[in-house]
C-alpha cells in the first residue's frame, strides 16, 4: 500500500494535523488486509480517497479485528475485549468520523460500539462516494462499464440491518449501465450465506448452499457484473458463479471497484 500514500492516525498526531476521516480497513474476519482479493477493494476505496483528495488515515498496526465474528459466534466476552481494545486507541486519537468497507465493522461500530463509549460517526464506503459525488469531490463516468447489465446483491448489515440501499445504487447509475434488480432484494434480499460467523463454520445439512441459491438467482438476470459492498459477499458471491462455472463471463465487483476502473484509477 506504500505506493498509495497512506498515513497512520499516529503520523497525523505527530505532525499535528487532524484527517477529515479514519478509514477502518478491517481484518482478517473481513478480510481487508489480508485476504487477497479483498485487498483489491481496499486499494480501490484507498484510489478514490486520493482522487477525491479526501484527508484520511488509518490506524495501521493499531487496528484490530471489531469483534463482530467473535460476538455473532456468541463469545460476548472476546467481543467486548476487543472492542474495549479499538475504542481506547480511536479515543486516544480523538476520532469523530470512520468510514469503512465492510458493513458487518460498520453495523458493530455504528451500533455496539457507543454503549462501550466509542460514539463515531460511521458510513459505509458507499455512503461516503455518494457524499463526495454530491459535493463534487468525484465525477463518475460509466467508461468499461457502459451499456453492461449489473446487479447489486444488499449486504444484510448494510440493508436490513442498517436500511441502506440507495447510496451504493445511486452511485453505480453515474457507471450509464443499466441496473437489474433480482426478485429478492432490498428489505427482501437475501443473505450470501456468511453473516452471523456462518463464513466460519461448517455447512448446516440441506439441498443446497445459500451462496448457490443467491448466485443462480443473481445469473438468472444474465448480468455482466455481480455488484457487491461487502468482503463476506465477495467471497460467497464468487464461490457461487464458479459453482456454475461462469467466472469467464460474469465478474464480481465491488462497488468501489467499479468506480474506481471507470475512472482509470
């Protein structure tokens, strides 16, 4: 990430400055740092952060796991100790405003962190490129993407669980691509089949696997890209289309990457 000028809370600290926004980069629960293919969309949000010339830090090293895996597989202890541990560090640097990738860290830091005493203010990274694209920070041109039929899977923590739904659509209707909508979406969406710690889990008997069912009925649209705002849906989302051996036409993007290959970043 070297390449993409980034600097930790402790850099602006010791020079004084104060970033406008903290970007939670998040773990290996959703993947961010260290997951290979989430690591494309971290430096995607990172490319239109610095396009926008939007002032932000991390906290690098600094930076731990929520707590949200550890809370949802019903370890309410471990939850809180790292939770306790994150808010000491975001307090010590006076953090008002986080912006993140993953919606499971932007529901637990949103929701459960401010009875613990870590009350931020947090958005989505797609609630953040719909604010920079109403404030003109950003322009949005449809480039590859324009003409191609894309479909936006809602993350459960960011939909339901957060009643967001038009901030990553607004945004990818500047991409001139027509959107398709599947038969189960916004407040009827259905789960890519990792949230709640089932990502690390053994598979629950049935017929068929959630990710399965939820990529055929995203496939049924015939779509040239599979939209996502979540690390957890990227992974499920992409395991389905490989199960129907569709990785050589239909891709799976997240939000940020779309924006940020339409404008060459």
């Amino acid at each position: 990430m070297s390449e993409l000028q980034i600097r930790t809370m402790a850099d602006y600290m010791a020079s004084g400055e104060t970033p406008e926004i903290l970007f939670w980069v998040g773990c290996a629960g959703c993947a961010g740092s260290f997951d290979d293919r989430a690591k494309k969309i971290t430096k995607a949000i990172v490319k239109i952060l610095n396009h926008a010339n939007v002032k932000f830090a991390v906290l690098g090293t600094e930076e731990s796991c929520t707590g949200d895996p550890a809370k949802r597989a019903g370890n309410e202890f471990l939850f809180q100790m790292q939770a306790m541990t994150n808010i000491t560090v975001m307090n010590g640097y006076e953090v008002k405003k986080i912006v993140t990738g993953c919606p499971h860290c932007f529901n637990t830091l949103k929701n459960e962190y401010p009875s613990l005493g870590g009350k931020y203010e947090v958005i989505h990274h797609t609630q953040l490129m719909q604010e920079l694209l109403d404030n003109g920070r950003i322009k949005i041109e449809g480039g590859n993407f324009k003409g191609k039929k894309i479909t936006f899977h809602d993350p459960c923590y960011l939909g339901r669980g957060n009643d967001v739904y038009e901030a990553p659509r607004s945004v990818m209707i500047n991409l001139d691509a027509e959107l398709a909508e599947m038969k189960r979406s916004r407040q009827n969406g259905l789960c890519c089949g990792a949230g709640g710690a089932q990502m690390f889990k053994e598979a629950e008997k049935g017929n068929k696997e959630v990710n399965v069912e939820r990529s055929e009925e995203a496939l049924a649209l015939n779509p040239d890209v599979i939209a996502v705002g979540c690390p957890f849906c990227m992974t499920m989302m992409t395991d389905g289309v490989k199960h129907f051996n569709k990785e050589n036409t239909v891709k799976v993007l997240d939000v940020a990457e779309l924006i940020a290959q339409a404008n060459d970043l």
